[in-house]
C-alpha cells in the first residue's frame, strides 16, 4: 500500500476494525470461532487484510487482549479512586464486562506463549495496584493484619469474584447466597457506607 | 462393521481409545487442537471412526468430560472418607489433575450446550457432596455457623483452590502466599491434626 496520509489512516482504522471484530467475535462465540476469515468477515474486510497487518494470529490476539485491559483498567482505576474502592471493585469483578472472555483468554494462554506472558504481566500489574488502595484503606481505618493482611484480602475478593463469573458461565449456584451474603458483610465492615449513603442504599434496594 | 461378539469387543476398544487420546489432546495442546483429524491421528485410527462411534464432536467432548470427572470422582471420594476431608479437599483441588482441562471446559461449554448442562449437572453433585461432608464436620466438632457456615466454607474453599489453578497456568504469583498461611490456619482450625500427626507432617516438611 502506499504510504501517503490518507491511507495510513484508512490503513490504522482497517486494522482497529480487525482487531474490534475478533473482540466481538471472542466475546459472542469463543475462541472456536478465531480464525483469519471468520474476523475478517465481521469486520467486512478481506482475510488477506489480516495477514496484512498482524505477523501471525497471536499478534492480533494479544491486540485483543489489551483492548479488554485497556478497558478493564479504565473501570478499575475508576472503582479504586472512588469513595468506596472495596465495593466499587468488588461490583466490577463479580459482574465483569470481560468476563465472558476471561476464560477464553485462560485457554488460548496455553496455546499462545506471547498472550500468556502479556497475562501474567498485566495480572500482576492490577493486582499490585489493588493491593495499595488495599493498603490504604487498612492503614486510613486502622484495620489489623492478623486474619486477613491487604494481600490475602485482594486474593480472597478477586478469587471469590472470578468464581461467581465462572460459575454463573455453567449455571452451578449452589453456596452462591451464602457467600454473598459474607461477601456484603466484608463489605459492611471494611468499607462501610455512612448514614446519607445507607438510607440511598435502602432506597435503591426497595426500588429493585 | 459385523455385529460379532469379538468386533464389537474390537469396536469398544477403538471408541476407549478414541475418548483416551481426545482426553490426552485436551489435556496437553488444549482445544485447539481439538479435531477430528487430530483425535482419529492421536488414537492411530482412521478419521471417518470418530464419527462412526459418535454423532458429533459435542457427543465425544461430553464422553471425555465424563472421563475427567470419574477420575475427579474416585479421588473426591477418596478425600471426603479421609480422616482429614477438609485437608484431602484443598490438596486435592488445588493440585487438580484434570486442572489443566477445566478452563477449556468451561470455555468449550459456550459452544456446546450439551457439554454446558453436563458440567452444571456434575458441579452442583460435587458440590452437594462437599457440603454434606461439611455439614458433618461442623456438626461433629461443634463449629458455629455466625462468620461462615457449610455452604460458604466450602464455595470459599473451592474458589480459592480453583483460583490458585487459573492462576499458576497464567504465571500470576502476587498475594499466594498470604492466602496459602491463611489456608494453614483455617485447616488447623478446621481440621486439626492431632499430635502423632503433627510430628508427622513436621519430618515431612523437614524432609521437603
């Protein structure tokens, strides 16, 4: 192609509407359906176009991923500058956009050594800053750390979060209210809510 | 194929051999390399046999599936009529041998329905078998149920362990070894040893 202006910026959007596809298609119909033509037909472009710009299907796949974490770490800086960090992410992982990926994610990681690595990396990376607002909240409210630290906190509520994603997938729910129910608990008494907000609390859940 | 005694003995054999490299597939490549071709290759059988002895590719996932959770099933019960259930459980679900398989499961049950209603189906049995053995560990050893009771102890147990699994796939180490101590401390709680076992398990560690 040639390289004037005009279609190095028909160029880069070509390829975002390639790498747009395969996160719908990952999304809706799982990594069955990753293939060159199958992307390339969703986004109404040519197979070929996909060799184009990607080196191999990995590459384009690793593009996928961090699209989802460029958009799960807009939400999760999000639910950690706000009031009740806790709350807030403990809402986003257990009802998480990306979660219907996540697996999906988890099983191409076997295949494709680059898309692992661009995982652990990134999973590392949320995870550290969830463990300073972690500790943070523990230092502000004075909260010891002999049942539970910072770290083993973050692990517990991501792990529980993740189950619930997973599991709801399979439609298992046996246990879920129970947890729940120390889940908001946790909540109550690590990041508790003041009266204005307890009243709108009320509100809400009369009105649901 | 003749309906005689000895081919259908024949024919067994090549569908065992056919769920038995399909396992294996799954296990080692993961589900993308989960084909026809590659299964009939693996078993050193013809293609056109994988679709003799089953109706579709769903059919044989569901075959393998079932293969996992028998083995699952043997060591879980095995566990659960141990002398410790609540430390048998945890080891064996955080070193789960059909761990590497579980993630393909969950996302090649996006695809195949059938295999999707199987894994509901299995999970809720193990998961009522766990509580039940729960239930009677609190009961026999008086447990109060006010911070987390049968059913949450363990979801909680199960999510961890499952946690641990996805996590060591992906390489994400950050806040394991606070949740491991916090284990130590609920099993020791939980599901104490007594004192000859104690000195046991201390030369073991020793000798680790």
């Amino acid at each position: 192609m040639a390289s004037t202006p005009g279609s190095k910026a028909r160029g880069s959007r070509s390829k975002l509407r390639l790498i747009e596809a395969a996160y719908d298609l990952l999304g809706e119909e799982g990594y069955h359906a990753f293939s060159a033509r199958r992307v390339a037909q969703k986004a109404g472009l040519k197979p070929q176009l996909v060799h184009y710009y990607f080196r191999s299907m990995e590459e384009l796949l690793i593009a996928v991923f961090q699209r989802s974490s460029a958009r799960y770490f807009r939400l999760h800086d999000e639910a950690l500058s706000s009031r009740h960090p806790m709350r807030a992410l403990w809402a986003l992982n257990s009802n998480l956009p990306e979660g219907k990926r996540m697996t999906e994610y988890v099983a191409l990681g076997k295949v494709y050594p680059g898309l692992r690595e661009e995982m652990r990396h990134t999973g590392e990376r949320f995870r550290s800053q969830q463990i300073e607002a972690m500790e943070r909240i523990y230092t502000e409210r004075g909260f010891d750390h002999t049942i539970v630290g910072p770290h083993g906190m973050v692990l517990l509520m991501s792990a529980v979060a993740r189950n619930f994603v997973i599991e709801d997938e399979v439609g298992v729910s046996l246990g879920h209210d129970e947890v729940k129910q120390l889940i908001r608990q946790v909540l109550d008494r690590f990041d508790p809510l003041d009266a204005d907000e307890l009243a709108g609390a009320d509100l809400a859940s009369h009105g649901a």
